[in-house]
C-alpha cells in the first residue's frame, strides 16, 4: 500500500506542549500551573441560557457567518470597548474559537511562497497553520529585554519583499506582555509603509491589568482595512469548551474567510451562540471580577518568583508570568523535568511556544491562590535544592 | 482600594495582611490601616468561620421563623427587633418587605428545643401577632459557600 499521509502534514513538529503532557499526565499528585485555560466556570447565566435555548429546541444549524443577533451585540461590544466599528452583516464572522479564524484568515490570504511574520515565543498554532496554508513561516524573535514587546527593530530582520502578514499577538500567550498604544503607534507606521497585513490575535483582550485598557491594533488610523481583529469567549467569558470565537476585518476578506468556513465547518456551535448573546449582555461584571481576581494572584506570582530571585519582567495580560531560568545553567526543558520529577509541580518550557522561548517557563495563574501557594512553595523548594548544588 | 480588600477578605478572611498587601499592589501598613478603619466604620462587621454543623456529631436545627408584629408608636420595628435579636438562641434578624414583618433565623439542638422557644419566648411577646415556623430540611449553599462542592479541576494538565 501507498503511503497515503501528506508528508507536508508529517513534517509539521508535534506540539512540545504535548510532549510534555505525556510525561506529566502519567504521574501521580503533580500540582500543575501549567495550563491555558480559565479555573472559573463559565457564568451561571451563560450556562443557563444555553439550557433554555435548548430546551426551546434551537438545535438547527445557524447562518454560516453566525446568529444575526450574536454579531449585531459582537458589533455593539466592539464598538463600547474597543471604539471599533464593524458591520455585523459583513465585516464579523463567528468561528470554532478564535483558532478557527486564525486558521481561515491565514487560508484566505497566504499563497505559495508569501512570508508571514510570527512574533514569538507565541501560540502554538500560528506556525503550522501557515504551513498548512502553503506560506512560509518566518519566526521574529521578541526579546527579553524589551519585556517581550515587538519593535520596529525586531520586524526590521526579518522583513523581506516576500513579507505578506505580521501575526500580533497581544496580549500575550506565554509571556504575558502587552503592547500600549505608545508601543503600537510604530508598529503600525511599519505596517502601513511596507503594505503589510495584520493577523491581530486579541483573544486576552479583556484579561489585561494596566491602568489603561486593552488598545486594539485595529483601532489606530488607518490600520482598520490592514486588520483582522481575532477574538473570543473562551478566556474573558471563561468559556474554553464551548469552542466560540470570532474575526472582524474588510468585508472582502471576511467575504472569503465566511466561503471556507461554509464549507469546511458550515457554522459555529448553535448552543454556544445563543449562550454567547447573553454573554455579552449580562456578564460585564462577571469578567471585571474575575479580572480582578486574575490581576490579585498576578501580582502574587510575580512577587514570589522575584523574592526566590529569578528575574521575571511584569507581565500586564493575559494570565501567565514568565520567569527566567537561565541563571541555573538548564534548558528550559531540562529546568521544567526535573522540576515535575522532583517536585511534582508542571509548567511549560518556554520553548514550547518557539526557540526564543529558551531560558524561560510559562506559570500559569488560572489557579485559585491556594493552589498557586503550594505550587510556589514546591518551586522554592527546587530551586533551594538547585542553589545548594550550586 | 476598599471595595477590592472587603472582595477578597469576604471570600477568606483568614488571609495574612502580608499577602493582601501584594495582590493588592499595596503596602502592608496601608492594608492594615484600611483594615483597622472598616473595622471602626462597622464595614467590617465581624471575621467567623462557616461551618458545616451536619458533618459533625452535634445535633442542630436551623428554623426560619416568618414575625407579624405591630410597631411600636416611638421605636417603630426597631425596639421589637431588638426584643427578639437579643436572645441566644437567635442567629439573624431581618426586616421584611411583604406579607410579614421579620425574618427571625433561629438555632437549636432540636426541632423540640427551637418550637419551645418559639412558644414560650417569641409567641408571647406583646408586639408579635403571629409567627410561621418553618424548619430547613437541607442547607445547600450558605453565604455564597457550597456545602457539599462536587467540583474537581477536569482540565489537562498542560494546555497550550
């Protein structure tokens, strides 16, 4: 028999965010801070919208781009939070989670041999998504010293003619950093004068910490037509399983995004939709409190990583600090083994989320505080072990 | 910085004055003195420990006892309040909007002990009319507490 398996789709490396759950999934009491998704439920209103419109049997597949209803509130939330004004005719489309869309809209623009430029460490998917849409994944390593933001200088390496679209990631997963309205003003300069388009991954929008809120790349002059704003419920609504997310940009794009998700996945779940209304309505406070509860633990997590004297830049989004390790002479890989072996506690190497990753871990902070003080009290206890070894 | 300490001092007020002081991006001289303040205002009404009698060897009975009484000409519901909020055996008090006046929360070791008391001191007091005794078979959730959470954390250990 042929070997029937693309060998595009076997080249892709597996996720070593998997690897490492292998490992960790086979031991007994691992305290984990490890992983990306909320520790609250998702709101009882949420919830309980979902069972009434079951009950009022909405079991039908919905519009493709989604409920009318969903993108005219998606419209209206856009617009309060973030002063965004898109069309939710045209211009909005609801998707599997925010993945799907980053998907399609990679799929609706790359064409063979067009560059991509993905910031990292980020997200695992951007880089096989790309692939997958024919394109060429170009990694722009963010650094360190910069608290992990994107510059000018840094897209400067790796800009070429070929250079399509930037991924913006921000807030980040895994580091946490954001990027101020200051920070973005040249970004955007750059966009706009090598005609670039952006991919703007906003997905911990709502999960942001500073005195100012979230800035959307899309909302600075002129950039809405190089923007597709990628967003969704599962980290502010808490909402991860649920598999809802959404892209505005052009109508043209959305136009063509909307033709692969017809046919590929032909709507977004109709229970999530009709949950997601209502999320939008009534959960305002909801978010605020868990935010603040996020921001208490945030400032906990960092304090302990620097009083064990590990650098660690403060993170102002999403829900993940990202101490360095470096000074332990250890990969992150190693530094994250021996850490489950010896002390039972997971987190993720940062090079899991790209090479730039190397020298860092991702700790998470979906944990409520009890946890997070055990776990911390183990990862002092390692590293005591770590210094004593000298 | 108050609204944000009495959320989390609601939730565990076991919680050290240290480590509020870092969630809350502040100094701990500062939490204590907010601390100390709410404290005088009454803001801050008392620290207690929820507990689940049922899981114990005590016998207890909670009795929620819906009052009718006629105010009193100066002092209003007040004065008959406080005629019923200082015995022992009662845990809360609340005045009612509707078809009855208080709301008496009532504890005992036993439905005998809590009717009794109900007879011989509540009853007979002047002001009350009338009193409708009803007994909680089963205490689900207490002060935003679960009694029995059921909730284990489901999800993988490392996600991306």
């Amino acid at each position: 028999m042929r070997d029937f398996i693309n060998p595009a789709v076997k080249a892709i490396k597996p996720s070593g965010i998997r690897r490492f759950f292998d490992i960790a999934a086979e031991m007994d009491h691992v305290i984990s801070l490890g992983v990306g998704e909320p520790d609250f439920d998702t709101p009882w209103s949420i919830r309980e919208a979902a069972i009434y419109s079951l009950e009022q049997g909405q079991t039908v597949y919905t519009a493709n781009a989604g409920l009318k209803e969903l993108r005219q509130e998606l419209a209206a939330y856009t617009h309060r939070k973030y002063s965004l004004s898109y069309d939710p005719i045209h211009e909005i489309l609801i998707t599997v989670g925010g993945s799907e869309a980053i998907d399609i809209g990679l799929r609706a623009m790359v064409e063979a041999g067009d560059e991509v430029l993905i910031p990292e460490p980020s997200y695992v998917s951007y880089i096989p998504c790309v692939t997958l849409a024919g394109g060429t994944p170009v990694p722009v390593p963010l650094q360190a010293s910069n608290d992990f933001k994107l510059t000018v200088e840094d897209l400067e390496q790796k800009i070429t003619p070929k250079s399509k679209i930037l991924i913006f990631p921000f807030p980040n997963n895994p580091t946490g950093s954001i990027m101020t309205r200051e920070d973005l003003e040249p970004i955007a300069a750059f966009v706009k004068a090598h005609d670039l388009f952006v991919i703007t991954d906003e997905i911990y929008a709502e999960l942001s910490y500073a005195k100012e809120p979230h800035v959307s790349l899309a909302s600075l002059p002129d950039m809405q037509q190089r923007c597709l704003v990628i967003n969704g419920f599962s980290k502010a609504f808490s909402m991860t399983g649920w598999r809802l997310g959404y892209a505005m940009g052009p109508a043209a794009l959305v136009e063509q995004m909307t033709k692969i998700h017809q046919f590929a996945i032909m709507c977004a779940p109709t229970t999530s939709q009709y949950a997601a209304i209502n999320a939008l309505r009534n959960c305002e406070e909801e978010v605020a409190k868990m935010r603040r509860e996020y921001n208490h633990r945030r400032r906990y997590v960092v304090k302990s990583f620097r009083d064990m004297g590990l650098p660690c830049f403060e993170p102002f989004g999403a829900f993940y600090v990202f101490p360095s390790i470096a000074q332990f002479g250890m990969s992150s890989e190693e530094f994250c083994s021996a850490l489950l072996y010896d002390q039972r506690v997971a987190v993720v190497p940062g090079t899991a989320f790209g090479d730039s990753g190397e020298g860092f871990i991702r700790v998470s902070y979906a944990y409520s505080m009890e946890e997070l003080k055990t776990a911390l009290g183990r990862i002092q206890t390692f590293i005591q072990t770590l210094n004593s070894r000298g | 910085m108050r609204k944000e300490l009495l959320e989390v001092l609601e939730k565990d007020s076991r919680i050290s004055v240290q480590d509020l002081a870092i969630m809350l991006g502040e100094t701990p001289e500062a939490v204590q003195s907010e601390m100390q303040k709410m404290q005088e205002e009454q803001i801050i009404a008392g620290y207690h420990t929820m507990i689940n009698w049922d899981k114990t060897e005590d016998e207890r009975v909670t009795a929620l006892i819906e009052v009718k009484v006629v105010p009193q000409r100066d002092g209003g519901f007040d004065k008959i309040a406080k005629r019923i909020y200082e015995f022992e055996e009662v845990s809360s008090v609340y005045l009612m909007s509707g078809a009855f006046d208080l709301t008496v929360i009532v504890e005992g070791r036993s439905m005998k002990e809590v009717a009794l008391f109900v007879r011989q001191r509540l009853a007979v007091l002047d002001p009350v009319t009338s009193t409708a005794t009803h007994f909680v078979l089963k205490k689900y959730k207490d002060n935003g507490i679960l009694m029995e959470p059921e909730k284990r954390d489901e999800r993988m250990i490392v996600s991306p």
